[in-house]
C-alpha cells in the first residue's frame, strides 16, 4: 500500500488533488520512509503546503474576507487539521470582535469552514457548528446551513430549535426545513425519537414542514 500511494504521489503526470490524498495517507503513516517521501515532493502536494495560508490565520495574518475565500477556493485540498485550526481561529476572532459588522465577517469565515469540512464528510468542528445555531442571533451563514444538512446529527435539532426561537426571519426559516428533513432521513431519526419530540416542542412549525416532506417523498 505504502509503495502504491508512494507512486501516486510522485507521478508528476497525476492530478494534484490525487497526489495530495496519497501524499496525506502516507504521512499518516508516519516513520523514516514517509518522512523521506515528503521531502521529495514539491509544494502544493506535501501536506501543509497549501494550508499554509490558513495555518498563518492563527497568527492574524489573514484578513475575514481573505480567509473565507482561501476556504472556498482551497477548502477541498487544505488538509483537514488545517482547516479545523483556522475554524477556532475564526470563532476566536469572532467572539474578540468589538464591532458587530466585523463579528458578522468572522461568523462568515466559520459558515464557510464549516461548509469546506462538511464537503470532505468531516464531523471534526461538528461541536462548533451546533453551537453557532445554538447562539445564533441573526441567520445563520449559508455555508453553516450546508454543512448542517451535510453532516448534522441528532442533537444537532436541538441547535437547530435553538436557532429557531431567536430567527424569526421567514425566508431564513423557510429554508431549514431542508437541512432538518434530511438530518431525519439519514440518521433514521422518526417522530417518537426524543431529538425530534424537543424540535416539535420547540419549533412546531418547523417539525410539521418535515412531515410534509416527508409525505411529499413517500408518494
């Protein structure tokens, strides 16, 4: 296996973003043969290499604005620890936030993490993303909302009723029902599940616009 990904990441005929997955699971592997295969690869298929930008965020080096667009443009190739780390620099920066406008632009930067992790199937930040609904006192970023259908679980509704209760925004309600539906479908959660027993306590509304989507899905 070593000697396969090994091949894969040296091929300089390979594309990149292949290279970079075999370049990751080798370094996974660790020991002196991994150690000696990362240092003949170039920059952009060596882990870190490209998360380089973000990793720099922790020492405010990237702006909210610059930050968000190195996570939409390179969110599918950053490694996963990178990004994680840029996401609890960007929480931190948000909560330090004197200024509501620039508050809102880290909370930004955090949709769009959280919708970069949610892309590749990690669960990692899945904590922070519950507590962003949780706290949320204005709509939620759109990437949030994503990574919520992507990979929310069962307390998730929870955040989600949470969420509810201070956004009365209908156009913001309007499109959670989506999210909430399939958080309920892929994890088999059904009415008498407790999770979804709190949410039709909670958001009732909200709970009834899942059943007809449901309904609507069975027919």
């Amino acid at each position: 296996a070593f000697d396969r990904l090994a091949a894969i990441a040296l091929d300089e005929a390979a594309p990149r973003d292949a290279r970079r997955l075999a370049a990751d699971a080798v370094g996974e592997l660790g020991g002196a043969a991994a150690a000696a295969l990362m240092a003949r690869l170039p920059d952009g298929v060596r882990p870190g290499s490209e998360g380089d930008a973000l990793a720099s965020a922790t020492g405010n080096a990237l702006s909210a604005a610059a930050m968000r667009d190195y996570a939409a443009a390179h969110g599918m190739t950053t490694p996963l620890p990178e990004l994680h780390r840029a996401l609890e620099r960007a929480r931190a920066r948000q909560r330090e936030a004197t200024d509501p406008s620039q508050a809102a632009e880290w909370l930004a930067v955090r949709g769009a993490l959280h919708q970069a992790l949610a892309a590749r199937g990690s669960t990692v930040a899945l904590y922070d993303l519950r507590e962003l609904f949780e706290r949320a006192e204005d709509p939620p970023p759109i990437g949030a909302v994503v990574a919520m259908r992507q990979i929310g679980d069962a307390g998730c509704l929870d955040a989600i009723a949470a969420a509810w209760t201070r956004v009365t925004d209908q156009w913001t309600r309007a499109r959670w029902g989506g999210p909430t539906a399939e958080i309920c479908r892929r994890h088999r959660l059904g009415s008498r599940h407790a999770a979804v027993r709190r949410l039709a306590a909670r958001a009732p509304s909200l709970a009834e616009a899942i059943t007809t989507r449901r309904t609507r899905t069975a027919t």
